[in-house]
C-alpha cells in the first residue's frame, strides 16, 4: 500500500475520485529507482504499469548503427508521468525500453492486481480508459510531429543535393547523345553493311 497523494494531479489520475484513489492505493507499491536501472524491456511482457514520483526516467526504442545497437530515447519521463501502458492494453507487451536517467521513486502497479480492480470498478476503469486514451492521443500527435519533421528534413536534402555542383556533373554524365549524332551513327551502319552497287 502507498499514498498517491503526491501525484493526485497526474494525468492518468484525471477524473478519479478520493473513493478509487483509495482503491489504487491499496494495490500500489513505491520502488525505488537509481540513474542507469532498467524498468522493462521492448518485447517483454509487461508486468507494471507505473506513475513517477520523483527522478527523471525515458522511453527508448533499440536502433542499428553499423554493426552495434544503440537505445535511442524517444521520450522523457518526470513526476506525474506514466510509463508502461503496455501492462493495461492487450496484447501487453512493452513497446518500449525503459531506463531511469536521474535517482528517483515511482508508483508501481502489477498488472494482475489493476485488472482485477477495473474489472471490478467501472467508474475507475472509465476514468483510467479516458486518461489512457488521451495520453496515446498525444503520443500519436508527437510522433506524427517527429515524422514530418523527418520527411522535412530528408526532402531538403535531396533538394540540396539536386542543386548541387555534383549532380550537375552527374546528369551531364548520363545525359543521352544527341538525336542527331544517333541517327548518323545508324546510317553509317546501313551504308557499310550494304552490297557493292553493280556500277563499281
């Protein structure tokens, strides 16, 4: 059992009344966390969902580069956030890795123990459906954000490139010969590989 009071204004809490808040504190644990600590892995099942108290956690997703994989942080996570929202939504496997940057504290909820209390309150599985919804609403919007800013970026390049020196040399490299050159160089062909004229 744990006092949520600290984060009775997170926005996964929004619309819950002091009667469910008690609910959820009854199933609550508060962990401690410390700089470099691994929460969940992307692929695993998720088994908590968790509120942060205090610290500074991230969401990361593993990229290649060359021939070493790297986590590269997508989101940043302070007091009042949520991570692992994977625990509440089927098939609940973690869609991202997630690493404490900065020695704090969160609120941690077993996944079993979270269903077991919505199923059995409607009134707080509506309120925490409402907060979830919004919540992947606006990660939606921030990668969406990312995306076309990628699109933007990748589309000026190309644009660079195309204006440049090296890409004049290059079409110049591959444009075609002249129509005229062409036909000439077919007609020398036709008049080699025709037959001695009876007159020579």
């Amino acid at each position: 059992m744990a006092d949520l009071s600290s984060v009775r204004n997170a926005p996964m809490l929004e619309g819950v009344t002091q009667e469910e808040l008690a609910e959820l504190e009854a199933i609550a644990q508060l962990e401690q966390a410390t700089r470099g600590e691994r929460l969940f892995v992307r692929g695993d099942e998720a088994r908590k969902f968790y509120i942060v108290n205090e610290g500074a956690f991230c969401l990361t997703l593993p990229l290649r580069r060359f021939d070493e994989v790297v986590e590269l942080a997508v989101e940043e996570k302070g007091a009042g956030d949520s991570l692992g929202w994977s625990s509440i939504v089927a098939p609940h496997r973690s869609i991202y890795s997630g690493y404490c940057t900065a020695d704090g504290s969160l609120f941690s909820f077993q996944h079993g123990d979270l269903a077991r209390l919505m199923s059995s309150d409607q009134s707080l599985c509506s309120h925490i459906s409402i907060n979830l919804n919004r919540l992947i609403a606006d990660r939606l919007r921030s990668l969406q954000s990312l995306w076309i800013e990628e699109i933007e970026q990748n589309t000026a390049r190309v644009d660079h490139w195309v204006q440049s020196e090296i890409a004049d040399h290059l079409r110049i490299a591959l444009r075609p010969p002249p129509k005229e050159a062409a036909h000439g160089h077919r007609l020398f062909r036709r008049r080699r590989g025709r037959s001695p004229s009876p007159d020579h």
